[in-house]
C-alpha cells in the first residue's frame, strides 16, 4: 500500500486565499446592491411619468369636453398648477374654473395621504397650460405639460413649465407634455 504524502502547500486553503475569497464576493455583492438601488430608482421614474400622463390625459379630456370654453381660452393661464392651497371646487359655477381647481387638486395629491403629506401624485407636480399656434383652418392647440421632481439628475427638459423650481441647474426637473387639438368644426 502506497503512503499518501502532502507537501507543505497542498494542505488546505491558507488563509490568504480565504481573505480574497471574501473580498472577491464582497465586491460583487455591492455591485448588485447597487443594481438594485438603480432599478428601483428606475421604476419610481416610471410610475411617476404613467401618473403624469394620467394627470395629462384627464385635463385633455375635461378641455375636449368643454371645447367652447377651450376655444374662448378660459383654460389658458399663465400660472403654474399644483402646490397650491386646496380649495373647495363645487362652489366653482363655471365648468372651466371646476376643471382647473379639480386638476390643481390631483397634482398636489390629496386624493392620497400618509399622515399629513399628500402623495397620491408625482414627486411636487405643477401643471401648466398654454395655448400654441393653431392651423389656419381655425384649429385651438392647446399644450399641457406636468413637471415634476425626478429622482437622479439628467438633462434639462426644453420646456419651461416648473423651470428652476426643481434645483440647481435643473436637472432633476422632468416633464410630460400632451398637444389637445380643437378643431373647427363650424361649416
């Protein structure tokens, strides 16, 4: 029978070889910590650009539905919406100022709370709403956008909806915008 012999290095691990074991998988463990922390990120910018067009969409369809107070520019304003103090909108008689006090209330979120913040919006939602170039058909354009607070800096958006509200130099500002097309349809 044949003796086993081991020489001085091939006894086990050494304890070296342990200590980078445990640096090589703490180093990947970080990295997928911090993948992490860049996908969940990712995912509230998402759910805040749906909610956004959401918000967006409801306005378009109150001012379709209004096309005559659209057209007479009852919906266009130069203040910014959202942030504002929480009125109450049934005493609002004309539909249009209803429709602007109703949609102040969905930017600032306090069809949700948790405790005394608002946060059934977007992260410090504004609205604006202005009136572009229509055709020479008689067509209103009409330009929503919602800005809001994004959650890592990019390149700031081209429009001036919630422009500097959002830090400096504007890079966690983001913003949707949505064109209502009124046309002409007299004969």
């Amino acid at each position: 029978m044949s003796e086993m012999r081991y020489t001085r290095g091939s006894r086990g691990f050494t304890l070296i070889e342990v200590l980078i074991t445990v640096l090589i998988l703490a180093i990947g463990l970080l990295g997928l910590a911090s993948l992490q922390m860049t996908s969940l990120n990712s995912q509230v910018e998402a759910y805040q650009r749906a909610q956004a067009v959401l918000l967006l969409e409801d306005m378009a369809n109150r001012i379709r539905a209004n096309a005559v107070a659209a057209k007479a520019g009852d919906y266009i304003v130069g203040a910014q919406y959202g942030l504002l103090t929480e009125e109450d909108c049934s005493t609002k008689t004309d539909a249009a100022a209803r429709d602007l006090c109703e949609w102040n209330i969905a930017l600032a979120g306090s069809g949700v709370t948790l405790g005394a913040e608002n946060v059934g919006s977007v992260l410090a939602a504004r609205g604006c709403i202005e009136n572009i170039a229509g055709s020479t058909d008689g067509e209103t354009n009409i330009r929503l956008t919602i800005a809001w607070q994004g959650m890592t800096p990019t390149k700031a958006p081209s429009s001036s909806c919630g422009l500097d509200q959002y830090g400096d130099p504007d890079s966690l500002r983001r913003t949707a915008s949505l064109d209502t097309v009124l046309a002409n349809l007299a004969l």
